[in-house]
C-alpha cells in the first residue's frame, strides 16, 4: 500500500495527557498537510510543511501542539496537556507541489482522538 | 476570507438514478480550486474531482462530474448511475493561489449522500 498512513488509528486519553501521532505520506510526496475534523464539521487546516519546513500555522494550533518533519518524510503531531475540546479526527494529506499542478491533496485514514 | 457553502445536510437518492450535491464559494482571487472529497464512514478522505479557476471546460472523472458556474461561484458534484457504495459524507473543498494561501484547502460542511434501493 503506498498511500498516505496514520498511526495510531484510534486513541483514548485522560485529560491533562500528552499524545503523540504520526503521519506517513506518499513517499514521493513534498508537501504534508495537518488537519483537525470535529463532529459534524468540515476538516479545518492546522499546518503544512514543505521537506522539513514549516511554512504555515493555523490560528487553530495553540501552544499546546506541535508538529515536526525532521527529515523531510514522516511527520508527528504532539498535542500537550490534551484537553476534552482537542477530541477529534486528526488528519494528515500529503501532495506533490509543481508548477502547473497536480493539486490534489491525498489524505491518510486519521487518526481519532477521544480525551475523557 | 475564503468560505465554502453546502446548503444540504443530508440527501437520499434511488440507486441507479443521478444525484447533485451544492456547493457555492466565496473568494476575492481569481485564481483557485475547487475539489470534492468522498468521506465513507471508516473516516479517510477520497479525491474525487478537481476543477481550477481558469479551466474551460467542467471537469469529470467517471461517474462524477464537476457543474462550474464561475459567475455564480457554484460548483456542484453531479454523480451519475448511483451505486450503494456512493452513500458516504461528500465534502467541497477550495484552495487559493495567492501568495500565502496556496497551501490549505478550505471546506464546507458536507453532504451526507444516502443511496437507496
């Protein structure tokens, strides 16, 4: 299977816990994408890296997450002190970025968070 | 700000027969793209269909097709032949091409599709 995977595909924490998950793209893949989807929403944009770049933050990433590419393949998401608001589905896309396109994002199968 | 509008929480549809999910966008750019997603209830998000800004032509990919009304900024998913397995969540999504929003895709709050026998 060469398309994007996320791991772990479910996790259940305490409140206050530190979580950590991990995004695997398409190996040829530049570009890597976090998005958070509630309930009944649409997924929203979290952030986005180029290689091992971070280029874009949402207003949605408070202090307490964190996201790295270190190498410029897999990437973590690090949520601190989880709160019951932060339970949600994680997901992760990437993307070939070239002039002209391909633009379609492909997107990994989450990972859902459950904060008790 | 970019924002994207699906009016219908839910739409049910006999199989075989076709089906179109709304979309409607705002943006101030001229240049941009407009994508639909199939969400199936184990959660991951498929790529279905891609139409930029500029491109002349609706795009279609198979059975789905995208209907790209520019001066209304419409674009809605029109699935043709329903099939049992088309029943999912179905998102629109928009990305912009300006200089620093390139780089997310915006979506609506999707269509809950049921397809019935």
């Amino acid at each position: 299977d060469t398309g994007v995977s996320q791991d772990p595909r479910h996790k259940i924490t305490k409140r206050g816990q530190n979580v950590t998950f991990r995004c695997d793209p398409i190996s040829e893949h530049n570009r890597l994408y976090w998005y958070r989807q509630t309930l009944g929403q649409g997924p929203e944009f979290l952030t986005y890296f180029q290689n091992e770049a971070q280029l874009e933050k949402s207003r949605l990433l408070s202090d307490r997450f964190s996201a790295e590419r270190p190498k410029g393949s897999f990437s973590t998401l690090e949520i601190q002190r989880t709160e019951q608001g932060d339970s949600a589905m994680y997901l992760c896309a990437s993307s070939l970025a070239l002039a002209g396109g391909p633009w379609d994002q492909y997107f990994g199968p989450g990972t859902r968070l459950l904060v008790l | 700000a970019q924002k994207i509008t699906q009016t219908q929480p839910g739409m049910f549809v006999q199989e075989k027969e076709a089906v179109t999910l709304d979309c409607t966008y705002d943006t101030s750019d001229q240049s941009y793209g407009l994508f639909w997603y199939k969400q199936p209830s184990s959660g991951e998000m498929i790529f279905l269909i891609y139409q930029g800004s500029y491109d002349e032509q609706n795009a279609t990919e198979g059975r789905y097709s995208l209907n790209f009304q520019k001066a209304r900024k419409s674009a809605n998913l029109v699935i043709s032949a329903s099939q049992l397995g088309d029943s999912a969540m179905y998102f629109c999504a928009m990305r912009d091409f300006s200089t620093g929003g390139e780089n997310k895709l915006t979506f609506g709050t999707g269509t809950q599709l049921k397809v019935e026998l």
